[in-house]
C-alpha cells in the first residue's frame, strides 16, 4: 500500500506546524512512523490522499456515530450554511439542541453550549468552585479531561497528595488545587476527603474511560463517589464528553444509574462539528454569567453549523436508535479480535461498552492507569501498523478506544477480524 503523498504532505506540514499536526495524536508518535494524510470520509470508510481506503474506527475519535457524511447531517449544514455561519446572536437552533439534550439526559436541567470538550470541561469546574467557594479539584490518574490546565497534573508523592504539572508551560500554582487519585481505588478517594473534604470543589471522572482505554468503573467505585460528594457538599462532575450519546442515548449516567450534579458533553452532540457543553442541576448551573456572576462566554458558541449538525445527529439517535445494532457489531468485533489474539498466543484483555472497545496487549484485566501502563506498547504499534497496511485505520495509541459506527457492517467487522488474524500470526 503506497503512502508516498502522505509522506510528501506530511514533510511540508512539518515545515508549517509545531510536529507536522494540529493536535499531538494525530502526529504517530506511540506507534512511529508518519501520519496518514487524508482526503475524504464516507459512511464507514476514510480515503487518504494516495487512493487507499481504510475501514474506520476513530470516527474523528468519537463524533462520527452515524458514520462520515451522513446524508441528513450533511444536509442539515447545507442548510444551515446557506442562511449563515455566524451571528454572535441567539438562535431557535440553539434552544432546539439545548432541549434535546436536556430530554435526554435527566440529570441536566439546563445546559450551555461551548466550543469544545476541553472548553466543558474548564468551565464545569470554575463554576463547581464558584458554587462552593473551594478550590481543590478531584480527578484520576488516566481520566483525560481536555487541555486545561489544572487537570495537566500527575500523581503526587501519595494518594491525597496535590499534583504537579506534567506540561512545561502549566505553572505549580495552576495545579496545587488539584488532587490525582488512581480511577477505581475507593479507599484513597475516602483518605482524599477525609484530608481535604472542606476544601474539594468537585470530582470530575470519565464514567467510562477511554484515554487510557476501555475501562469500566466498579459499581462501589460509584457509589463511593456519589456518597462522599454528598457527605462534603462538593459536585460530581461526569466528563461525558466521549461517552454521551455514544454508549446510550442518555448516556454512560443511563447505564450505570447515576446522578452526577454537573455533565460535560462534547463529540456526538456537535455531528461533528466543533462543540462542547455543560450542564446539570439547574440551581448550579444558575451561577453562570448572566443569571450568576461565575464568567463564561464565547463568540462561537452555539453557532448554526454546529447547532444544525447536533440537532440532525441527536434527532436520529433518538428517532431511529441505532444502539443494539452497535452492540452486536461490536461484540461481533471484540470477540473476532480476543480470538485472534488468543490463536497467536498473544497475552490481551478486550474491554468493551457498547460501541466503544479496547484491545489491551496485557496479561491482566486494566482497573486504572497503574494496569494499563503495563501494555505492551511496543506489540501494539507493530498490530497498529499490520492493520493500516491492510486497510483498518485504528487509533494510534494503545491507550486510546475506537469506536464502531452505525454505518459499519457486518463484512467490515469479520474483514477486521480477518486482517488481525493475519497481523496477530506475525507478532
């Protein structure tokens, strides 16, 4: 499979930008070798510049549910273009996408629209200080809440110890009021609060991981979160921004039956398009700049492209759920993968919810980062790159899930399958 233009483009996007990319994933650097280039999308199905086409399941690393250039999507922003990009003024659209998020995920009683998951995410949590008046913020090792900067912060010296930064440029002030708790670990949340209790804001956490790969929660792992927010009067905050609309229409909270106070939502609920929003009960969410004094503002903030392409998105999950056909392709999936893996005698673990998975090059079941950490990441890159010379585009992290679309059939699941049978033989 030749890659020679992608080779080409990716030397002149090097001389342009930081690493050749506008986001560090897309540059390659956990599997090497050089970024894929690519010219268009259709159904289930990327097209680089040199011709290849590959089965996908990034789906743009999660928004992409319905598959690339839905038909009513893209005419939805046909539409919506023609009458403008921009207004910088409210819009019926925007109340139109505000009210089917507020339909379908209960805990969320009014909602603001933002420009990116990242965007959410920073704003949930200065309205959770400003509500409470704390400043600590609770997250987990592993749990990746976008590019802000008290949540770019490692582990400290303890459990209930405040981070540092892990980013040059992301000063110790930023991070001193954040803790860092391995996912899943019950009594180190109970030491956190016991420690800090009246001084903790909120705790935000991905109800169901996937920057460090597929990982589920414990059901006493929510339960304890839910209890001590309760018992300290901080606010929950669940990062939904890869999971809402994703593995259920209302959401991973839907699955797992939980309330949290506040939701971040990102990916599925722009179509595609660049967008973020937060929401939750509606006394919190008053505090928000007009209604409260807690500032948040945006320019592009529910714009009609974005609006149009959410709406579009979200009327069809809703009317025409795609989500059991989702869980059997994907099962069909995770098990034609664990099947390969295990006929090359390749140690794995396969952890999947609905559409969403993770093949680990692991010996043992991933819990938090400190399980996950231990990937072979060195098999993963060589099974990254057997797939994507046989026409699979798969994330490029080992720590990352892919994602299953509606528009992804039968034959490409078992031609996946069939090309990691063939990959997994030579590893």
């Amino acid at each position: 499979m030749s890659r020679e233009t992608s080779h080409t483009e990716f030397s002149r996007a090097l001389r342009l930008m930081p690493g050749g990319v506008n986001s560090p994933a897309r540059a390659f650097g956990a599997v090497g070798g050089e970024p894929v280039f690519f010219e268009r999308g259709e159904g289930a199905y990327l097209f680089d510049v040199d011709g290849n086409r590959y089965i996908d399941y990034i789906g743009s690393w999660g928004p992409l549910i319905l598959g690339h250039a839905q038909p009513q999507v893209t005419e939805a922003l046909q539409a919506a273009v023609a009458r403008g990009t921009s207004f910088g003024a409210p819009t019926v659209a925007e109340s139109d996408l505000a009210e089917l998020i507020v339909e379908a995920v209960p805990s969320v009683e009014k909602v603001r629209l933002v420009n990116s998951g990242t965007e959410a995410t920073m704003s949930a949590i200065r309205l959770a200080r400003g509500f409470t008046g704390r400043d600590v913020i609770v997250k987990f090792a592993g749990n990746y809440h976008g590019h802000v900067d008290s949540l770019l912060v490692s582990a400290g010296s303890s459990a209930a110890t405040l981070g540092v930064p892990n980013s040059p440029g992301v000063t110790a002030g930023t991070t001193r009021d954040t803790l860092v708790l391995a996912y899943n670990d019950v009594g180190a949340l109970a030491e956190a609060f016991a420690q800090h209790g009246e001084r903790i804001a909120g705790v935000i956490f991905e109800p169901i991981v996937g920057n460090m790969g597929c990982v589920v929660p414990t059901g006493e792992f929510l339960t304890a979160l839910g209890e001590q927010c309760d018992k300290h009067g901080a606010l929950l905050i669940c990062d939904e921004v890869m999971t809402g609309f994703r593995v259920a229409y209302g959401g991973a909270q839907s699955l797992l039956n939980i309330k949290p106070d506040l939701t971040t939502l990102g990916k599925i609920v722009g179509g595609g398009l660049p967008v973020g929003a937060y929401g939750g009960r509606g006394d919190v969410m008053d505090h928000v700049l007009p209604a409260g004094e807690v500032f948040q503002a945006g320019t592009l903030s529910g714009n009609p492209l974005a609006t149009a392409a959410g709406i579009a998105t979200l009327r069809l999950l809703r009317d025409e759920p795609p989500y059991q056909r989702l869980d059997e392709l994907s099962a069909r999936l995770a098990d034609g993968l664990s099947q390969a893996a295990t006929a090359a005698d390749v140690p794995h673990q396969v952890q999947r919810v609905g559409s969403m998975l993770t093949l680990f090059f692991n010996p043992q079941p991933v819990i938090n980062w400190d399980t996950a950490s231990r990937s072979d990441t060195d098999r993963y890159g060589k099974y990254f790159w057997g797939m994507i010379d046989r026409g699979i585009y798969l994330p490029c992290s080992q720590y990352e899930a892919l994602f299953v679309s509606a528009a992804h059939s039968e034959q490409d699941v078992d031609a996946t399958v069939e090309a990691a049978r063939d990959v997994m033989a030579g590893l």
